[in-house]
C-alpha cells in the first residue's frame, strides 16, 4: 500500500490547524512582487491573514515544521503501515516567507532539505524498504537522495507529452527507479492514436496504462494484451538497454539499444538515418502516415535482413521480405507498415 500525500500542506478547516497556525508561509498580497516563485496562489491554497497572505504549506525555514512532519509521519506508519509515501505537492511552496514566526535557516533551500532529511528518517525507522515517490517537478540534485522513484510530470491524454517528459526525465534516474506517467485516451479516440498510446508507453518504461477494462472496445484489449506480451518477452532491452534520442529537436524519435537487438519507436521520418546496433531491428511506427521511408545503417557483419512486417495487433504480415545492405551496412527502407504496427528486420 502506497500512501499519497501533500505533507506540509494543513488547510484552515483542519483539526491540525490549531497546531500549525504559526508554522505556515505568509506572502505579501502582492505575491507578483516577490523575489522568487510565490508558490500556489489562488485560493484555497493562499487565504488572507492581517497584511499578508498565508499558504495553506508549512514554512521550511522554521525549524518546528521538522517536529511536525516527524509526528506526522510517525503516525501514518503506526495507523496504516504503508509499503511507500508518494510525497507529491512540493512544489507549491512558496520559496520566500515574510511571516513573523523564526526562520532558523537562511534560505528556502536549506530548510527544506533538513525537513526532507527529517521525513526520510522517520520513514527509514519505521520500514527501511519503503519506497519514496517523488516527481519530476523538483528533481533536481539537492532532493535527489530524499526519494527511491521519481516519475514524469502528469501528461494523462497525450502521449507525445508523456514521451517527451520521460525521455527528458530518464539521464536523471541513475541510482533511483524511474517511472513514466500513466496514460488513458477518451473512449471516442481512434484505434490508430489507441495503438501510439499503447506503443509509446512501452516504450517508454514500464507500461502504466489507466484506461477503463470494462468499458474497453475488445479489439482494444487484444492490442493491449499483444503489447504488454512484448514488453514482457524484451523487458530486459527495454528497461535497462541504452536510450538515445535522434532526429529533429522538436519531436525528437528515440530508440532503445538492447542485448543484441535495437527497438526504434518513429514519430517522425525528419532524420537523416537510423543506426542500429542490434542484428535484430524493431521499427516503431508511431508515424501520422501508413509507410516507413528512410535509411537505415546495422552492423557491417549483417549480409541480409529478413523483414516482417507486423500489424498494430502484433499480428505478422504474410510474404517477408529480403533487404541486403550495401558495403557500409546501410539499407534504403520504403515499406508500407500500419500506424501502430512494427517492422521487424532479423540479420544475418
């Protein structure tokens, strides 16, 4: 079990207010002026108190915020003994306070790390394998160490949001558990877009998908389950293989180098040449349009690609193809190939 929580957050109507009324961040009324990021401003988040304006979030800088979220952690490990904290909301705190309460840190960012610190601990006392789940929006070097996942910023019904974040999140993950955001599509979206969510999300990481099963076309289900097959037949590539964007900056297409294979997931064909590692070649077509143009360059060792195309089912096309390399290894590709489906080129 997993508890999601805003920690520092203690709203006015809460029986814990009485507690906390001295200990939140106050800004000025004109929060425009201030030297830094003001933090949630609209309301609930910011109410008036005298001159200024109080946030709903604890003040980092005061030291009895740490006495606070050590109670306040304590008691949600012995009432519900969670198996992981999912901190979330951090980065609607204000980083500067004009509140007459003690700021025994000179600035924002010490204090928080001292009451991160101070959360980590009281977690790691209660169950050294928690896991602590952060997001992308503070992932910086300084709360690194404070959490064990940290997934991509919320991006639910577009998956090229999603990609983008993940792929921008992923150099960050060295030494912590990355996680990609989940992802669901109305129920009106065309099985074309259906099949880059699916797609996209493997490829990604591992695949969090959040759509309604029940109410699930069952087409759409035997895309999602051919799909999950293959995330689980190549797990390993996928998940711990060598990432790489290539192509234009804008929307950037990606590929995964693996154990011998590389899996290439195309959202566009503005790019000069796909390289390969992998004797083996999965080509993603995330594509607007229904055909794979484009030169492709694999190991000079290969003689002779066998091509198979696959539908956006995973279902294999019949009549595989024969593509030979010239002497640099490259090939010329112009192969028709679904939206959502894979061409998958074997050398040898």
């Amino acid at each position: 079990m997993q508890l999601w929580l805003q920690p520092f957050a203690v709203g006015r109507a809460s029986e814990r207010y009485a507690r906390t009324r001295n200990l939140h961040i106050q800004i000025p009324s004109d929060f425009s002026s201030l030297p830094g990021w003001s933090g949630l401003t609209s309301s609930p988040f910011v109410l008036p108190r005298g001159e200024n304006l109080e946030t709903v979030n604890l003040c980092p800088r005061n030291r009895s915020t740490q006495t606070y979220l050590r109670d306040l952690f304590t008691e949600m490990a012995e009432k519900y003994k969670p198996d992981g904290y999912w901190l979330d909301f951090i980065d609607g705190l204000a980083v500067y306070c004009v509140a007459p309460h003690v700021h025994n840190y000179n600035t924002f960012g010490e204090g928080l790390r001292a009451d991160l610190e101070t959360i980590k601990s009281t977690i790691l006392a209660t169950n050294p394998g928690a896991t602590v789940h952060f997001r992308a929006k503070y992932a910086n070097l300084n709360n690194k160490s404070f959490a064990n996942v940290w997934q991509s910023e919320d991006s639910p019904g577009d998956f090229d949001r999603m990609r983008l974040n993940a792929l921008r999140l992923r150099p960050f993950s060295k030494g912590v558990v990355f996680a990609s955001d989940q992802l669901y599509w109305p129920p009106s979206t065309e099985e074309t877009e259906v099949a880059k969510f699916i797609m996209t999300s493997v490829m990604v990481g591992v695949p969090a998908l959040g759509p309604n099963l029940t109410n699930m076309a069952p087409s759409t289900r035997d895309m999602l389950r051919a799909w999950i097959g293959f995330y689980r037949t190549y797990k390993d590539d996928l998940a711990k293989g060598r990432l790489s964007p290539f192509g234009q900056l804008r929307v950037p297409n990606h590929k995964i180098e693996g154990k011998d294979r590389t899996f290439a997931y195309i959202r566009n064909l503005e790019f000069s040449e796909l390289n390969a590692d992998g004797k083996t070649i999965y080509v993603m077509n995330a594509t607007d349009g229904n055909r794979f143009a484009g030169r492709m360059r694999g190991p000079q060792t290969v003689r002779q690609y066998t091509v198979r195309v696959f539908d956006r089912y995973l279902n294999p096309e019949p009549n595989p193809l024969q593509l030979t390399p010239d002497h640099t290894g490259r090939v010329y590709m112009n192969i028709a190939v679904e939206q959502g489906g894979v061409i998958e080129m074997t050398g040898r």
